[in-house]
C-alpha cells in the first residue's frame, strides 16, 4: 500500500487549507491513501468554535469530492461542534469506499495547555478495510498511551494513522519519535504519524502554548525501525508499506499473544 503524508503549517483559513489538499491530492495520484495533519481544518491558537463544522458541513463535504475525484482515502483533521458547547477534535476519513471519522479520545490536558477546555473527548476507536489492509486511526496525543494501539491491534489493524499537531519544547522531538516507535512495537503495526510543520519554519511564531507543530513525520515498521521521516520545514513523503511484515514481526516478537495484562 502506498501512503503519502502531507507535512505542512495549516492556516487560520479552512478554505486555504481545503485549497492545499487539493493540490497535494494532484501530486501523488498513485498513492491508496494520503494523510493530512491534525488540525488541517485550521491551526490550533485561534477560537476553534467558530470555524468548527458538522460531518455534512461544506468543508468535509469538499474533501470528499477532492477523494473520490481523485480515488484515494484522504484522512485529514478537522472541528465539528460537540453538544456542550465544545468542538470535537475529528479526523474525517474518506475516500475509497470508506466515510468515516474518528473523535480524539486522548485529550492534550499537558504541558501546561488544557485542550479539554474548548474540545470535547471521542469515546470510539475506529478501523476501517482499505484495499483489503485494515487502518486503525489515533490522533497526537493518543500516542503516549499504548492500550489504544493494542485495542486497535486487536481489531484487526495493520497500520494505524496518527495525525498530530505536536507542541514544542525541550525534548519534544525525541519523544515524539520515541513514541511512534514504541507503539509499533507495542502493536506490532505499521505507524503512519503524519504532523503539523514547524510555523517557524515558514517565518510564524507559535502561538503562546498551543500545539502548532514541530514536524518530523514519520513512518515506523511493526519492529520499530524509522523507515521514513521529514525534516521540520512543509513536506511531502511518500512510502511503500508491505503489510506481510506484520505477520512477520507478530511471528517474531508476539506480544500480543503473549500479553497478561
């Protein structure tokens, strides 16, 4: 299966950033899915309720136009209104026979910023069948707790996406790659963890303490092994995932089989 991750700074503007997936689905017509960051709808560090849109709204409605002209899967990061009054931190995936979100269950209530302030949390896990592979799907801060990987797993996932608006600071970087190896390892599944640019990188300052990016995308075997990863600057990479690898590293190293707890 061929996956392309688009790594790039979104803007405050929903239609610009519409704007940009239309542009990289044009570029990579020869990959099943391609993977936009978390908050591709519009950055974090401005008022989410006012541009939050529901599932049918225009802007999911757009994207799957984008995805069925183009034949791929598209997953790509959005806000639609939550009942109290909050938004909800969606991924919209669709494309290719698949229409389906998946709602943040983990919420970013750490260092030093409260997403649960103005999002409210998921309460699913979500797979999906694309060309025969299953896709599990999780969102930034998901990635530092293993259960959701393992749960995943165990629903059949060979790849799990993971979108993210990661934020900065010291050390942030190395944990970020630390965590999407470990929960290959964890899960034995590919890792498709696609981020937000680093704004510095494209001449903006991050926004006070919200999550607006550091780069470094990444793809991770089911045994661990980096096998493709941007620079912090907007990008675009594209990888070949050969899902025989999970049967073999499953073979090889079966914690799942073997787990107790």
């Amino acid at each position: 299966m061929r996956v392309a991750m688009s790594q790039f700074a979104a803007d405050t503007d929903p239609e610009r950033n519409l704007d940009h997936i239309r542009t990289t689905v044009g570029q990579v017509a020869d990959a099943s899915v391609v993977v936009f960051p978390e908050a591709t709808m519009a950055r974090f560090g401005i008022p989410l309720g006012p541009i939050a849109q529901p599932l049918d709204g225009p802007w999911a409605t757009e994207v799957r136009a984008i995805a069925e002209q183009a034949g791929v899967l598209i997953v790509a990061g959005m806000f639609t209104p939550s009942p109290d009054g909050r938004v909800t931190n969606t991924l919209l995936i669709t494309g290719r026979g698949v229409d389906t979100y998946y709602d943040k269950i983990h919420l970013f209530d750490a260092f030093g910023f409260a997403e649960s302030a103005t999002v409210a949390p998921g309460e699913r896990i979500v797979v999906s069948e694309v060309d025969e592979v299953t896709i599990g799907f999780a969102t930034c801060y998901d990635i530092r707790f293993p259960g959701l990987f393992q749960r995943l797993a165990d629903e059949g996932a060979s790849i799990t996406i993971v979108p993210a608006s990661w934020g900065s600071g010291p050390g942030k970087r190395e944990q970020w790659e630390l965590l999407a190896r470990a929960r290959a390892l964890d899960s034995t599944t590919w890792i498709v963890a696609c981020g937000q640019a680093d704004p510095v990188t494209i001449g903006q300052e991050p926004s006070g303490k919200a999550p607006t990016g550091i780069g470094y995308s990444t793809v991770v075997s089911p045994l661990g092994e980096v096998r493709g990863q941007l620079g912090a600057e907007p990008g675009l990479l594209t990888v070949d995932i050969d899902t025989a690898e999970v049967a073999e590293a499953r073979r090889i190293v079966p914690v799942l089989a073997n787990r107790k707890f």
